[in-house]
C-alpha cells in the first residue's frame, strides 16, 4: 500500500521546487500520541548489505532524526586508535610529532566494545589500554645472498595474499610490492609499514583476543629510513570517538539522500527507450516487449532507487512529457562506509543506542527541571 504524502519536491530543469498536495494531520496532542503516530509511520530497511557498507531507507521520520544518526556516526560511536605515543628513540627525518600523528591515524583490528573507557588520570590497565611496540633500524648494506630485510617480508608478505585469496586490485598489490628503494650508487632505503607495530599483550589479553590484535592493513607507510637510523617507540592505543579526534571516527562516510518517486506518465517505446535505459538514466528502468501494434520494446520503472536526478533526459521534449520524478520529504536513502573491518550494521545500532541514551537524559534533565520548578 502506497504511504499518502502532504507534498512533494518536483524535479524540475532548474532544480526542485516544492508542491503541496494535501493537508497534513492534526499535530499530535501529547507526546504519547505522538510517540503512537511515529511508531505507526517509521520503517527502517535494509537495501543493500556489504562487507563494509550498508544502505538502508527512513521512511516517516523527517531531516531531523537522520541527520542525528549522521552525526553521532561521524562523531559520537567510540573505536580505538593509538593516542600515547613513548618515544625513545627516532633518528630518522620525520619529526616526533609528525611520526605521532601518522601512527594515531592508522586503523586497528578490534572491537572498542571490549574495552572501557579511559578518564584523565586514570591508570593504563588490559582493559582500557592496548599496548604496541615499533623496533626498527635500516642496515647498512643487504644481506649475504644479495636480498635486505623488506625484499624478503615482501615476498612473504605476497605469499600470504595468494594463500588467503584475499580480493586486492592489482594495483594496491603492486603498491604493497614497493617495500624498499634500491637505486645503484645511492644508500639503500628502508620503508617502515604498520606491520612492523608489533601487539604487546596486557594482563589477560591474550587470553581474550587469541587470534591477537592488529592492524587493518599492513601495507600504510609509517616513515622511511637511511642506514643507520632507527625508532624505537610504545604506543598505547585507547578508545575514543570522532568527536574528540577524527582519527576515532569508524565511518569514511555517512550520508543521506531523499528517494526519488519516478512514474512514467506517458509509454516510451523503441529508440526513446533504449535511450532512456542505457544513457539518461541507467539502472532506473529496463526495457520489456511491447505490446503496443507498431512498437519493439517499452521502458519500465524497476529500480527508482539507482536514480541520480541526473535530469538529463529533460533535454529530450518527448521524455520531460512522459516522466515524472520528484522527491519524497520523509523518505531518505541512507549510506554508510565503515572504516576498516567494522560492520556497518553494528556502528548502525551503536549510533541508535547513543541516540536513545540522549533521549533518556533529555527526559531526565527536564524532569529534574520541572521538579525544580515545583519545589
């Protein structure tokens, strides 16, 4: 059954322009009734799942409620990321602080669930703190059989990717390849990557994380060394959220869109059709026997979501007649890419959560309020 909406956003050549169509409801008169009618109206899908995307739809809740969701994504769903950083020794040329923020920005494999938080002037304990060591130092020269310390990880480093068969464009391979610069009559260079971070384990750590803990990806750049020099460091890794330091945001991005209504008003047979499938708006209609005398094929709407409100069909007088397209107010599109190996579907739920604790302490702050006000 189609939700009967008070207005849309028409699309038009020159952008959206609003269209009323009906009156709304009366406003709810309590906040029960309120509560009844929102739960009534508001539907959360899932459209798409991925390893590291999600997108699902809001329908009958307005800009308000999934801008929250955006927000508290970006900012306010805690992760872990390393934020102490003990230097002992760094000869190489980034400075102290420079190799700091570079390591804080490095993703790590692990649940921030599992951990607690950290106050000011609490002590590091196994259950708020993860603990990482980095040793390294660029030889002088390469070993005996002609191959340096990086050639050999790489090759290991490679045999490992086929054995696991994991899915990597040829291009991040060939980049991860690119672990040491050996140009005749110039000193060798060493390249430091975040697998040379080696987990340290705390209290009983390994015994809760068997499988260890480690980075994301292996293959960031952390510095680059010349013979002689070294780093030597422990970084201690504590759990966070994006609004303190985008460093702890989990999501690359998370964004909403509204969802496009699209109705043929008018059949578009033969070449129009194939036009409007496979150039003006590809994915949004398919093309079916026709069963008009005289005609091939017929477009038909099949998926209003892979719309991009392009417009360009809009140059065509025959196809601007024939469709429609306008966007629904309280119906929105939402897409959310995780960072690292995080499941979009749980920062989803940690972003809900947060937002009902907000809700519980609005309530109590206003009913401790309002109890103020009546003493």
């Amino acid at each position: 059954m189609k939700k009967e909406h008070t207005g849309f956003y028409n699309v038009t050549e020159s952008g959206l322009e609003y269209k009323h169509v009906k009156a709304g409801p009366s406003p709810a008169q309590d906040k029960e009734e309120f509560v009844e009618n929102f739960r009534k109206g508001f539907e959360l899908n899932i459209l798409e799942q991925k390893k590291q995307e999600l997108v699902f739809e809001l329908i009958g809740c307005d800009a308000s409620f999934a801008n929250a969701l955006r927000r508290i994504l970006l900012a306010e769903v805690p992760t872990m990321a390393l934020e102490n950083i003990y230097m002992f020794t760094n000869t190489g040329l980034l400075h102290d602080e420079v190799l700091s923020h570079r390591l804080g920005l490095i993703p790590l494999d692990v649940d921030a669930r599992l951990f607690d938080d950290i106050e000011e002037g609490d002590d590091a304990t196994d259950r708020n703190t993860i603990v990482f060591e980095l040793k390294v130092t660029c030889p002088a020269k390469p070993n005996e059989e002609g191959k340096t310390e990086d050639s050999i990880m790489v090759a290991e480093i490679e045999e490992e990717i086929v054995s696991r068969n994991l899915d990597l464009e040829r291009s991040i391979l060939a980049a991860a390849k690119k672990s040491a610069i050996e140009t005749p009559g110039r000193p060798y260079t060493k390249h430091v990557y975040s697998r040379d971070l080696v987990w340290i384990p705390q209290g009983d750590q390994e015994d809760r994380f068997p499988n260890g803990i480690n980075t994301v990806y292996d293959d960031i750049l952390i510095a680059k060394l010349r013979p002689g020099q070294s780093i030597e460091l422990e970084a201690h890794a504590r759990r966070g959220i994006g609004k303190d330091h985008a460093k702890y945001s989990p999501v690359a991005t998370a964004c909403y869109r509204l969802f496009t209504e699209v109705d043929l008003l008018e059949p578009v047979y033969d070449q129009l059709a194939e036009d409007l499938v496979h150039i003006y708006e590809p994915g949004v209609f398919e093309l079916v026997p026709s069963k008009q005398p005289g005609t091939r094929v017929e477009a038909k709407v099949v998926n209003p979501y892979a719309c991009t409100m392009s417009r360009n069909y809009m140059r065509v007088p025959e196809l601007k007649k024939a469709i429609q397209m306008r966007r629904v107010p309280d119906h929105y599109v939402f897409s959310i890419e995780s960072v690292a190996k995080q499941n979009p579907a749980i920062l989803l739920a940690e972003a809900i959560r947060v937002l009902q604790q907000k809700c519980v302490t609005l309530i109590e702050l206003t009913a401790e309020q309002q109890q103020q006000q009546q003493n």
